[in-house]
C-alpha cells in the first residue's frame, strides 16, 4: 500500500520522474522509414509508435495488454445545483459498469482492453468547495494512493471517471491552475439548462474565492477543488509514469486531475497523450494550455474514459502498421527518386 | 457486365438515386435516446449510427461485412514530373498488397475488414493530359464500369486508391469542378520537393486551360482530368448508392474522385462520410467544398484506404455502443432531475 505522508511528500514524488528511452524510440524510428510508404505519410500513426517505444523501452512496442480503469467520486458541490442528473447516479452507473451495460464496456470489448472501476467513498462525498476545502490533507493523499495503487503493469493504461458533479470540480481546477472564472472553463457537462450553467459558473468563482489562499500550489488546488476521482487519476497517472506505462487521457475532467502534473514538472504528461477532445466547453482550451493535440475529435463528452478508449484504436491501427507493414527491400518496392 | 453507353446514359444513372430510410433511422435515433448516457454525450458517435441504419434500411445496423476497396491506375501525367516515385511503384504496390505488406492490409485487419484490390490496365497510363483528355469517352465508361462492378453486397464499403501521379489528377478535378488553380489545389502527394509541387501546380493550370471546353460538366471533367481509378471509384460509390451501402471515403484523391457525384445530384454523396482529412494540401478545402466533416485528423497523406480503413474503427466503436448499451429502465439508472 502506497503512503504518501504530506503534500511534500507527494510533491517529491511527482518530480522523481523517469524518462522515454531514446534508443527504443529511435529504433522504432529506423524501421518506420524502412517500411512501404512515403515518409510521415501515415502522420500521427507513426508519432504514436515512436512514443510507445519510448515509454515502453521496447520496438516493437505491444497492446497486447489494454487497461482502462474508470475512477467513481462523489460531491458536495452538487447542492449548488450543477448538475443534470442526481448524486445517486454515481453509484447506479458503477452498478451499470459492473453488469455490462455502459458505453465504456462496449468501447473497451471494441478495443481489446480490460476494464477496471474503482469507487471511492461515495457514500461521502466530498466537501462541498464553495465552503470548504474539497478534501483535508489526509483525505487526499489517501485518493492519489488508491489511484496509484489500482495501475498494474500493462502496455497502455487508458484513464477515465465517473462522478455527478465532477464537472464542476475540473471546472475550479482548471480555473486555478490556469487563470480565468466561471465563465472561462464552467460548460454544460451532463446537460444543464442556462440556469444551471450559471450557477455552475458561479460555484467555480466562490471556489476560487475561498481558496485564494491555496493558488500557489498545485497539489493543494487539487485537495481544496478537486474530488476523490480526480485525486485518484492522478495518482494512477503518477504510477503510470514511474513504471513508464503510456497512458492515454480522456476528457475534460480527466485532464484537469492530471494538468497538476504538468505544473508540478515540465514533462510531467510527456508520459502521456490526450485521447480526444470533448464536446465540454473549457476542454480545448485546457488542452491547448497544456500543449496536448487530442487524437480524435468526435464531440464526445461522456466521460467514461469514452475517449480514451476510442483513441486507442487508433494506438493499434498505429502498432498494427509498424509490426505487419514490408519493407521496401522485402516488398521489391523502388524507394523515392 | 455493367455498360454505360454514354456520358448521358451515367448522367441518368447519377441522378436516379435511391434516399435513406427515415423509418430505420428514426427507429434508431428512439433507441439511443433510451441509453444510459446523458443526451447526444456520445456525439458523432450517434450520428454514425443512425446514417448506418438510413442506408441499411435496418436497425440495428450491422457491421459484419466491411469491404475495403482500393483501385490502382497509372497516370501520364507523370511525364511532367509531378510524383517523387516512379510509375513503377503503382504495380509494385499493388504487388506488396497482395502480399499482404501494405499500411491497408494491417489496417483492414484491425478493422475486421475484407480488402479487395483492382487493377485498371497499370501497363497503359492514361493520356497525359496537359496534352489531351486522359480518357476518351469509352474508356472513362469503361473504368467507371470496372468501379460499379467491383462492389459487392456488404454492410460498409470503405474506398481507396493507389496511383502514382494521382494527387495530380485529383487536383486537376477539383480545380475543375470547384475553382481555383493549381496553386489552391495541389499538395506535395507522396512527398515532391518545391520544383516538383511547381510542376504539378504548372500541369494542373494546363489542364484546365486544355480542357476549358469541359468544364461545365463534371463527368467531361472527371474524364479528361481523372484517371482510371478515380473513374472506378465514382463508379464504385454509385453502385453503392444504388444498393444502399454506406460509403466511407478515404482522402483527397479519393474525395474528387467522388466529388461529380454532389455536382451532379445535391445529395450524391448523401451516403458517404469522410473518412478522414488527409495532410494532403486541397483536402480540407475539397471537404469544406462538398459539405463533408471528416471523422479522423491525424496527419495521414498515404491514400490506399487507410484513413477510411481508421474510421471504420471508430464506426465499430459507435455501433457496439448502440447495440451492448443498456436502457436507463434495464440498468436501474435516474434519468434527468
């Protein structure tokens, strides 16, 4: 059992990082541009293969083991009315993930990948953060050690999260990280109605006021206006990087619990790609602050690791094209002019 | 044996075009309404899943037959020096296709597809046409035939192609059909240096020059500025309009190849979506042009199907959603406050 002891502790963790191996990734490289096509005509499929090497120090690379692990979280800002749908919907969509019925157990059979979903706590939800910190300390840190302790080793690790009112949380986080209110990076989640969608604004604003005190500090923000989920995705993203298992992002709230990685370390999501970019109003622009080019761009935003998953059909096209595809010394084929 | 007696005789054939089924489609719209996902959250992903139940006149829609469809032909345009690969190559790929060591054959199998490959007389290029049409009358209805006859019954038709020289071609048509010279229309194809992209914009100009006598008809056009794979794409996308399969298009050459098709009935390509957008220059203006949003944006510039062959994997992932998902009354779940 993971135990991080305090935010400095954790904060010296996220910094501990290893590397991309260059020589795995360069391998991977010199076959590419042996195989039966023009040079960098299949695009990002060969960036992907060349990233997946890295991390995983090895060329080929594998898929043969997918993980998607789905966090679940509950929260107290919901009594601000941020959301569509009631709190009782966390826990009836994890049933629903457990008997099959989801659309992230259809898109992880379509992509080969195992599913995993891990609760917390969500019998108690979270401190509502328009008046208190989200999560104390203790509490927290407790989070991240689920998270990192639920990553086993695998090829890829696809992330996602289930949780009434996260949202609104991702919302905050975003807003603190990288500036701008409510009315920057608070969309429509779920589905609320213009009423709604302004008092989900205005619960980002009074978080940012309350917590003035703890901007400074990216781990701190993640306690004060994150949730277990988000706590819980970062630390599965931190495990992820210290085993250097590649991990795809998903959507907008999976990406504001793993942006405190990036502000903590410069590379600290080069471990990482975006899978897509949802349909939910601040995602682009949180992508954009953190340099990442999301892979599909469906107008998703469902959450789920929905994206994720999607996207690595995509990593084994990719991988499927560097493993199968001739050379052109093997295919007789007449390289460039 | 498909014979088209004239170009009047495809003209009637082109207009003659059977519609999707409002019935399936709205049956299938009723169902995803009913899913454990908040509304549209999905987003393309439902789309895609009601254009398959239009055309298929079914819902569920199936995807147990996909068919990839790639066309090869040889282009005496090339004589202008507007490719970086010699003639050769379109024989030579073709070879490594039925050898299984081309980017389409790894593609079509992580799709789950069936790859078919027809060659269109690769030892006779067409007529270089900075000097005359590509093809006369008959051989363009003959090419087109080819195309018609290819397509087999099947639940989605990917289409491709392979020919040296042919991002020339697929410039001069669009140039023909939509405006605009070789300067808008012309990329570097499989990976020209900037006097080789000069030459191909200077043959695009004196095409449309030696063609201005055309140009008020898309299947004139499609004749002398195409090729005999482009013809037997429009081809092939007709008879699949015809027969109610669902088309996916693959990239540039392949999107002007299909593009007289909307010139000549407004909803010709109603049964069509794109792919993907290639890194090829005039592609995302050619989508713009035809109204056509693409699936997939990753930088692929390789033609053969590939960029079809990728969304193919995304139209899996929206089907098995629509089919594996539970209701909100089967999975127990609140729907809306």
């Amino acid at each position: 059992m993971t135990h991080f002891a305090s935010f400095a502790d954790l904060r010296a963790a996220c910094h501990d990082l290893p590397a991309a191996d260059a020589q795995a990734k360069a391998a991977a490289e010199r076959r590419d541009a042996r195989l039966t096509k023009p040079p960098r005509s299949l695009g990002r499929l060969e960036e992907l293969v060349f990233w997946l090497a890295g991390w995983q120090v090895a060329n080929p690379p594998r898929l043969e083991r997918i993980d998607v692990v789905v966090f679940a979280g509950n929260h107290g800002v919901v009594a601000q009315g941020v959301s569509a749908f009631p709190a009782e919907v966390t826990a009836q969509m994890v049933a629903n993930f457990a008997a099959g019925g989801a659309a992230i157990n259809q898109l992880s059979a379509v992509a080969g990948a195992k599913l995993r979903v891990i609760s917390l706590d969500l019998d108690a939800p979270t401190a509502d953060f328009t008046a208190a910190p989200a999560m104390e300390e203790r509490a927290f840190l407790a989070a991240v050690a689920t998270g990192y302790d639920a990553i086993e080793t695998a090829d890829l690790l696809c992330l996602g999260e289930m949780g009434i009112g996260n949202t609104t949380a991702a919302a905050a986080l975003a807003a603190a990280l990288f500036g701008g209110g409510g009315v920057r990076w608070a969309g429509r989640g779920t589905g609320v109605d213009d009423r709604g969608l302004a008092r989900k604004r205005a619960a980002v604003d009074a978080a940012l006021a309350r917590h003035a005190g703890v901007l400074d500090d990216p781990l701190r923000i993640a306690a004060a206006l994150g949730g277990r989920e988000l706590a819980a995705l970062l630390g599965a993203a931190l495990a992820a990087r210290r085993r250097r298992i590649p991990v795809v992002i998903d959507g907008f709230v999976c990406t504001a619990a793993l942006a405190p990685l990036a502000k903590l370390a410069p590379d600290g999501l080069a471990h990482a790609v975006a899978g897509h970019v949802s349909g939910e109003a601040g995602h682009r622009a949180l992508l954009d602050e953190l340099g990442l080019k999301p892979l599909i761009d469906l107008d998703m935003r469902l959450g789920e690791a929905s994206g994720a998953a999607v996207a690595a059909l995509v990593l084994r096209a990719a991988l499927a094209c560097h493993i199968g595809m001739a050379t052109f010394a093997q295919a007789g084929v007449a390289d460039k002019l």
